[in-house]
C-alpha cells in the first residue's frame, strides 16, 4: 500500500487543503486490526519525517491529520498517529458535481462571512447599550415664525351674529 | 479648444499655517473626444509654480490669485509629492475649475467659469453662469471632483465613491451603485447688499456673509451652493446640475425662503430609465428642482419640478415647464438645510484613492457627530467599515445566481406596497359652525381693530352710569353682547385671509360700535346703523392645514440594527407632545425613497387640530390635540382688563407670564348716584315683564341699592366708588399681557416640529465576517457556498461511516471554510 505524506498550512476546518511537498512511502500493514479513521502507522525509514504534517492513504480513500508528531520506536523505526480528515475525505469530486461527496448536499447555511442577510437579527453583534445616537432635526410649522415672533389669531365665537332684528337700529 | 485647471482662492497664502491638501488634479484628452474623460488619480500635494498667475482684473490689490494651467492633449497633471502643498487659509475659498473653452462657450465642472473669449478666468459668471442647458457642462468622464470646506478649510472632493443613489449634501459624499456621483460644497460667498446678490468670494471686505459653515452656526444669509454630478452606470454620460440658493433676498415677512435658483435634484436609475426627482417632497416643500440633463442620444433636456404630480419624470419622456411662482421655496430654516440627503460614506470606500482623506475626516468622530448631529443625518459609524463583506439589501442578495433560491429570503424592510394605501380625500372641511353662520352661530377673526371696538363697545355700555335715561338700555345690550359670546380664543397660528370674509360685526344682535365717541344725545344709541356698526372678519373656512416637510430618513446602518427595537423615531408634534413612530414604516430603503411628512388640520373656531403622519402621502399614524387658548372674557368690562388685552395686542406684544392674575368681578352696587339709581328703577319699571326678566341684573342691582342704603340713606360717590371697586379672586393662570388666559400648556413648549432619531451604537470586532459570520439562513447547496460558514440541518449523502457523518456534522455545525 501506498502512503501519501504532505505538508497542510491550511486550516483544520477548511475544506479544501492545500498540499504540498508530497513523498510517498510504500509498504505493507501488518497489523490487521488498524483503525481506519485513527490509524498508527509504524514506518521503516531513515528520517522520522518531523516537517510532515498530514497524508493521504489511497487504499482506505482518507485523508489524514498528523494527530500527533511521529514517535521514534527505535532507530529506522517511527510511528505515524493519524485522524482521518473527514472533510477532505468526503467533500466530492469536482468531476462528480460532488454528488459523491457532502458538498453535493444542502445544508441549512445559518452563518456565512460573504452571503449575509443583514437585516436578519444577528444576535453575535455587539451593540453598545451606553450610547445611542440621536439625531434631532426641527422643522418650522405654522406654529413658529423664523423671525422669532409669535404668530397668533384670535377668535370670537357668538350667537345671533349678524342676522335677525339688531337692537338699537331705528329702522326696524 | 482649451482647457485649463484652474484654482482660485482668496487666500491662498504658502506661509500660512493651516495646510489644505489639494488632492485632486485631471487632464484633458483627445480632441475633439468629448470633454474630459477622465480625471486622474489623486495626488495630495500640488505646486503653485506649476501653475500660471493672474489676477481679477479689478483686484488692484491682488488678494485673489487665480492659478490656472493648460492641459495639453493627454497631459495629465501629475503633481509630484514633495513639492510642497497648497496652503489655504481657514475662511478662505477655493475653486477648482476644470474648462474646457470653445469660443463663445462656457464650460466648466467646478464653481465659477471662464470667460472664453478673453482667456481671462474670472468670476464674474459666478452666480449667473447661463442656464442654457446647451452650455452647461456635459462630461463623459465618470469621476469628477469639486470643491468643499471641511474643518474650516477647504477641500477637494472627489466622486465616484459607489454606494446609494442620493442627492447631495454638502460635505459629504454619496453615490450609487448605478450612479457614481459627486457631491459638493458649502462654499461662502460674497453678497452685496446693494445688488442684492451673491458675488465673487471676497470674505476681509465688508458685505461679506457667511453661508452654512461647516459647523452650521451661521444661519442667515445663505451664501450655498451645491453641485450635483451624476454619472450613469455605464459611464457613458455624466449629468451635472448647479444650484445655488443664496441670491437674493432671503427672508420674506412670512419667514419664508426665496431663491430665484433652484434645488438640486436627485438622479437615480431605475429600471433601465433615468429618473430625476425632489421638490415638493423633500422638505424643500415647494420648491422646484431643475435639472439639465443629457440624455443618451445627446439631447438636452431640462426638468423643473414643483408638485407632486410632477415629482417623478423619466428622462427622455417628459418635458415640463411650471409657472415660476410655483418655485417659490416654503421652507428653508438653514438648520433644516439639506437634511434629505444621505451623508453617508458607505462600504467600498477604498476602492477610489480617497481613503487618505476619507480617514482623515473621520479621526474625530465625536465632532463629525456633534456637527451633523444637529444639522444632517448622522455618518456612518466608521468602525463598521472595517473591512468584511459589504452591507447589502435584500435587493442584492448574495445568493442570487448562486443557489437555488426557492425558498428566496427577503430582508426586513418593508416596501410602499407593504402599507396599506388609505384614502385621505375624504376631510371634513367645514363643520356645522360655517354652515350656520347666516342664522344664528358664527365665529369673527378679530384683528387689532375689531378686537378693539369689542372691547370698547362692551365698556362703553358698562361706563354709561350717568346716563339716568339710556343705562337700562345699555345694560341690556351689554348683557346680550356678554351672554352671547361664547367665548374669545386665541390660536398660535395667523389664520388666513382666506379663510375669513369681512362684514358686519354683530354679537347677540347687538352691534359693535365702530366708534364710542358719546355726542351727549339720546340718538347716541342709534349707532345700531350700518354706518354705526364696525366690521370684522366673519370665519368661512373652519380648517386651516400644514403640511411639515419631515424629508426622508435613511437607512444608518443598513442592516437589522435600522428597525426597531435596536433604533427608534420619535415626533415632538406642538400642542401634542412627544410621541413614538415606527421607524421600519418611515425609513427609506435602498430602492424605494420614503418622504414623510405631518400634516396639521387645525379647526380654526375651537383649535381642535388632528396631525396625520404621512409617508408618500399614505397615513400612518394620527394626534390629535387643541392648540386654543381660552381668553377670559365672561367678567364685567369695568375691570378694565379688556382694555389692557387690546393695548396689549394692538402694541403687538403677545408675551406669557405665569403667576396669579387678578380677575375682576361683577361691581355688586351699579350705580353712581342715587339719581342714577332713581332713574334706573323707573325705566326698570317701564319695561315689560319678558324685558324684565331678560335683564335679571338691572333688577338685581336695585334691589341691592336699596337694600344697602336703607339704613344709612345716601351714599357719597367716593363711598360707591370703593364699594365699587371689583372683587379681586386670585385664579392660578397666565396671561398675554394682564389678559387672562388658559391653555398655556402647549404654547409653552416648543413651537417647532422635532424629528428624533436614535441609534445603537455597534462594536463589531475585527475579521467579524471572517470569525464569526453573518446571518444567512438560506439552504443552500454547499459546493456553491464559498468562505466560511456554519451549516445545520444537513442530510448527509457520501460515503463516510457513521462516526465520519457525526464528525462533518459537528463541523459544519460549528464552522468550516469552503
């Protein structure tokens, strides 16, 4: 069997991996009961591979985290602790659509960094409740001159005004 | 053809200690392209020695150097670092003219003009740059700059900053993401009082007048200009409008605002049509926007806009010309001053070469805020662009074209088509009391005269106590007059002539005199005439209405924290009292402007008044409130304190004082003389039993003669008179002058309508989009979601064990990076 060392300045969590700097060891496994999602795999070789942080197994179809550094057994022999990388491992073939692969399916995308809806609630923002912004603007009405007079009516409100016998006209 | 950057300042002074970068420069292109298609990258400093020195012709005492430069075919001004900077001296005006001359044209993309013939700039065309659409500037270029004043020294500006369609502000800059658009300037001006115009900037001589500074402190005299430039996405076309609003004389006797300019104008493009708006509905109320416009096939076009019905044209389809007394500026309080447009300086910032500036503006926000606190609408916050995604609307959802958008997301904002559209053409606009008025109820509007002659006629007929012949009489039109006033009010608002008529002024069918001069004749009486009687102005129209221009409120944040309960809006409304409004409901959203206004119908007769809350016409909201002052006027006039009311209102002093005022009471022992008395109780006697008992006082009044002289018999005058002296109750009240009124607790407040906005005040980390993310809630697809993201509720399909399905679970559900 063939396995794939590389070298992963990517993020855990991200999907794609970048790899570089690949050697390949072959050999065969002896132990039968490997754990395939957390395999240790000992190694006979002349360097302990120190600078080598992730790998690929074709034969399980996995990628692997270095879960921890490679341990010297004795001189020419190291093991390799693995933890398979579930997302490189089953994101999909470009070539498949990814429908062989999680990347094909829908998901409930509840935060992301570039399709925001910013009108929906985040309630991870951080909001000052010490400070508000007020913004005051005035707007004249009829009420107010910009003179800085008082404009003003008065208004009698009466009965019998102005119709009917006025008293005190001799002509009726 | 030539052209020539040009700058003009009045104090342009290399020793002086303030520094303005000059940040701007361009240059000119293949002739005969059109105009200037482009203008150049910012350079922060420039040197004076690259440019050409001349002069006003008729500055002798050269204040006012003009550099100016030609710009060769392809030359662009490439103004080196280090070089030195222009320095420009606070107060001081500089102006940035980029012209292209054709002989007997004028062009030019910043203030002033060149003469073309003479070569000669000058600025004699500063305020009467032709209107002539077809001379007006039309650039092809898609950035342009201008000239503005900011921290008191005065900057270049430059557009093309993406962001919102707005009209401009000046000071601040906006745009769009169809249009890129520039903005300027609050430049001061000079007004010659003689002329009675706004004229070249000469700030050290006299006549000189500040206009809106940056600090919004000078408030008369606008000396203002704004610019607008706007270019079409495609940059295929740049429409450029000028307006100025400081020409003449500013202040009417009604308060009001005249420009014989026009407002600027607000582009937008919608719908693959270019849209031209403002006017009536910004807060502007009334006045009319003019816009020269270009259009794609290079026709000019120029738009003036006054009523609502004409609000909106498309470019292209609509020709409208408006009488010019339509234009008439109804609103223009210079604190108000352009507050419909949006200041902000939104996401993508850095993608023109301003942001050296642009950060400079914001280092002290606290005074940026102070300033446009009371003035504008606030800036955005700068912390929030601190990089991450832009901020966008829901009309440009990120998914678009990504995901299958069945289950399409929109944002929060709700549109015009939301609200409910209510049918406000059904006001009642004359009640019962109008209907009336030839039978039997009616109101006067009382001027200074009438209120007079009221008041006269009321003590007139008190005063006749030695008149043993003609009181009884008197009394009996004195209590008619008395019994059938309702009641004096005094409103806070000068009602309309309009709303009045002229005619007869009668109460209780009795006439108010048109003049109290006593000929010592029986006939006196007979000024129950026509010629006799005075007039006043009878009430016609019960309602008066307002409408306040509240302009439109943007979006601050455009996100969620704009709607409520993270911000709020409130009206301070006069006579109603501060009140709460929705803010999702008024706010203006990305694509579609909100202008909201109040509308006050007052009833002119009680002051009942109802306030509607308007957004595009649409009521949202009502108040309703009294804004009438009850005068009192139910007390025997002998008081004298009628008299005083109308001193006080014909000397046109209407004050307010609070305090205990003194009302006096009816005198309990009428009559001056024991003839008067003898004679009053023989005319009592004469009358019959109905006259009587319609004059219960006369009755009265004797029986108290007679029952306080019975036993110590005639009285002396002096002894009447301090009998007679009127009850003093002391009441809790205020008064206009001695006038005793009620009803003050609104005319306490402020007079003027409040808009009062409130925000939250975000702290958004660092890389926050990055770390964290932002709310998204869309199911998607993952191959197409790219960055990072958390994702729930997924149905695995792959080959993975079931311990595998568990683990991408969990790390979708706290976040991977696709």
């Amino acid at each position: 069997m063939e396995i794939k060392l590389y070298k992963n300045t990517s993020e855990d969590r991200q999907v794609n991996k970048e790899l570089f700097d690949e050697i390949v060891l072959v050999g065969t496994i002896r132990d039968e009961s490997v754990d395939v999602l957390n395999p240790v795999i000992t190694v006979n070789a002349d360097t302990t591979y120190l600078d080598y942080n992730y790998a690929y197994i074709p034969s399980f179809g996995r990628y692997y985290f270095f879960s921890a550094p490679p341990s010297l057994v004795r001189t020419g022999v190291f093991q390799l602790f693995l933890h398979v990388d579930v997302l490189m491992s089953f994101k999909g073939t470009p070539e498949a659509s990814y429908s062989d692969g999680f990347l094909g399916n829908s998901g409930y995308v509840q935060t992301s960094m570039r399709y925001g809806n910013f009108y929906l609630v985040d309630g991870n923002l951080p909001i000052q409740q010490n400070t508000k912004l007020t913004n005051v603007q005035n707007f004249s009405t009829l009420f107010s001159k910009r003179d800085g007079s008082s404009p003003y009516s008065f208004v009698i409100n009466a009965t019998n005004i102005g119709s009917g016998i006025v008293v005190g006209d001799d002509r009726e | 053809m030539k052209a020539y950057l040009s700058l003009t300042s009045s104090r342009i002074n290399k020793n002086s200690t303030t520094k303005t970068e000059l940040i701007n420069a361009g240059y000119n292109t293949v002739e005969p392209a059109t105009y200037f298609t482009e203008i150049g990258s910012f350079e922060k400093n420039v040197n004076l020695s690259d440019f050409s020195t001349t002069y006003y012709a008729s500055d002798t005492e050269q204040k006012h150097p003009i550099y100016y430069r030609h710009i060769g075919n392809n030359e662009k001004i490439q103004l080196a670092e280090n070089l030195g900077c222009l320095y420009i001296e606070p107060e001081s005006n500089l102006h940035i003219n980029l012209n292209r001359i054709t002989e007997g044209e004028v062009f030019n993309t910043g203030w002033g003009a060149v003469d073309g013939i003479n070569n000669n700039t000058s600025m004699q065309y500063f305020f009467s740059m032709p209107f002539t659409p077809q001379i007006n500037p039309a650039l092809t270029a898609p950035d342009f700059f201008g000239v503005g004043t900011r921290k008191r020294s005065t900057y270049l500006e430059y557009a093309g900053i993406p962001g919102n369609a707005q009209s401009v502000e000046p000071l601040s800059v906006v745009s769009s993401k169809y249009f890129e658009g520039a903005v300027l300037s609050g430049i001061k001006c000079y007004y010659d009082d003689n002329s009675n115009k706004a004229l070249a900037p000469y700030p050290d001589e006299d006549g000189y007048i500040y206009g809106l500074n940056v600090a919004g402190e000078k408030e008369m005299r606008l000396g203002y200009a704004i610019e607008t430039y706007s270019a079409l996405e495609n940059r295929a076309t740049v429409y450029y409008s000028k307006y100025d609003f400081c020409y003449l004389s500013f202040l009417k006797e009604d308060g009001v605002y005249y420009t014989e300019n026009f407002w600027p104008c607000l582009y937008y493009f919608k719908n693959d049509k270019l849209y031209v708006r403002g006017g009536y509905n910004d807060i502007y109320s009334g006045k009319t926007p003019t816009a020269f416009l270009r259009d794609k096939d290079g026709q000019y076009w120029c738009y003036q806009l006054s009523r609502i019905e004409q609000y909106e044209n498309v470019l292209g389809q609509t020709q409208t010309t408006i009488d010019r007394d339509m234009f008439v500026l109804t609103v223009t309080k210079v604190e108000d001053l352009p507050k419909f447009i949006n200041g902000r300086v939104d996401n993508a910032v850095d993608t023109v070469n301003v942001s050296t500036w642009l950060s400079d503006e914001f280092e002290d926000v606290s005074l940026i805020y102070k300033r446009l606190d009371r003035v504008f609408q606030p800036q955005k916050d700068p912390s929030y662009d601190d990089g991450g995604p832009d901020i966008v609307g829901p009309g440009d959802d990120p998914y678009d074209g990504v995901l299958d958008n069945s289950d399409e997301v929109v944002g929060g904002q709700p549109n015009m088509e939301d609200i409910i559209e209510t049918d406000d053409g059904g006001y009642n606009n004359g009640g019962s009391l109008i209907r009336a008025w030839s039978s039997y109820y009616g109101s006067y509007v009382l001027d200074q005269s009438s209120l007079s002659k009221y008041v006269d006629t009321l003590t007139w007929l008190n005063e006749q106590w030695d008149n043993p012949l003609m009181w009884p009489i008197y009394s009996i039109m004195s209590d008619r007059l008395k019994n059938n006033t309702i009641n004096l009010i005094h409103l806070p608002y000068t009602i309309s002539s309009a709303n009045y008529t002229s005619g007869k002024f009668i109460i209780g069918n009795t006439p108010i005199m048109a003049s109290t001069t006593d000929s010592g004749l029986i006939g006196d009486w007979k000024w129950g005439r026509d010629a006799g009687v005075a007039t006043a102005n009878k009430l016609t129209q019960e309602i008066t209405t307002d409408t306040v221009n509240l302009g439109v409120l943007s979006h601050y944040y455009d996100n969620f924290l704009d709607f409520a309960p993270y911000s709020s809006a409130s009206l301070y409304i006069p006579y109603i009292g501060t009140v709460d409004i929705p803010i999702n409901l008024i706010q203006s959203t990305s694509s579609e402007q909100k202008n909201i206004q109040l509308l006050f119908r007052i009833n002119n007769a009680t002051g009942d008044m109802v306030v509607l809350l308007q957004v595009n016409g649409s009521t949202l909201k009502q108040w309703t409130g009294n804004c009438a002052r009850d005068v009192q006027i139910s007390v025997d006039a002998t008081g004298g304190v009628l008299r005083s009311m109308t001193k006080e209102i014909v000397g046109g002093v209407v004050g307010m004082a609070s305090g205990l005022t003194s009302i006096p009471t009816a005198s309990n022992s009428s009559f001056t003389s024991k003839t008067a008395y003898e004679a009053a109780k023989e005319q009592y006697n004469m009358m019959s039993p109905a006259m009587q008992k319609a004059n219960p006082q006369i009755g009265k009044d004797i029986k108290e003669y007679e029952s306080s002289h019975s036993a110590s018999g005639d009285v002396t005058m002096t002894t009447l008179a301090e009998n007679s002296m009127p009850n003093s109750t002391p009441v809790p009240n205020h008064s206009i002058g001695n006038m005793p009124v009620s009803g003050e607790v609104g005319f306490m407040g402020p007079q003027e309508v409040r808009l009062i906005v409130e925000r939250p005040i975000i702290w958004r980390p660092q890389d926050y989009g990055d770390l964290i993310g932002y709310p998204t809630k869309k199911i998607a697809k993952l191959s197409s979601v790219q960055g990072f993201a958390t994702v729930s509720n997924i149905h695995l399909r792959c080959s993975a064990t079931l311990a595998e399905k568990s683990e991408i679970e969990k790390m979708l559900s706290a976040g991977v990076i696709f």
